[in-house]
C-alpha cells in the first residue's frame, strides 16, 4: 500500500485508515447479509443499530468541513442510511 512506496509517517497513518475503513464495511457487509434471514424482530433491531453504529464510525464526526453541506446516502436492499454533516458560519 501507500506506505511501501512513501516511508513516511503520514503514508503509514493513511495505510492503517484505509485497512481499518475496509475492515468496517466488510464487517457492516456481513451485518446486513444476515438481515433478510433474520425472523426474530429484536434481533432485526439489533442488527439495524449494529449497522448504523459501523456507519457512524466509517462516517467520523471529525472530518474537516468549511462552510458546506456533505450528505452521504446509503440505499442498501434493508437499510437505508443518510448522514449530513453541516458547518454554520461562525
């Protein structure tokens, strides 16, 4: 990755960002494979919450924004996940 080619701290940090992303939505991937199987209501729910919690933490709250609106929309066949982040001016 990044940080074979660039020996650089930064170009390590980006690498391991990228790896964990990836882990996030192979886990998130495999939380709502198993929805549709599911008869149980409170096990749906948990897996719903389960889901939204992986894409809050994909989707952090410290990204950098200046004076915009950024909406992020999933439509996935079981989940539907909007995420905006807005920055009033100051």
């Amino acid at each position: 990755m990044l940080a074979t080619i660039l020996k650089s701290k930064r170009a390590t940090k980006a690498t391991i960002a990228i790896i964990e992303t990836f882990t996030k939505i192979r886990e998130l991937s495999r939380t709502i494979k198993k929805l549709p199987s599911v008869t149980d209501k409170k096990e749906q729910q948990s897996l719903m919450q389960k889901s939204g919690e992986i894409i809050a933490e994909i989707l952090d709250d410290s990204l950098e924004t200046d004076e915009s609106e950024t909406t992020i929309e999933l439509n996935l066949a079981v989940l539907k996940f909007k995420h905006t982040i807005k920055k009033s001016k100051k």
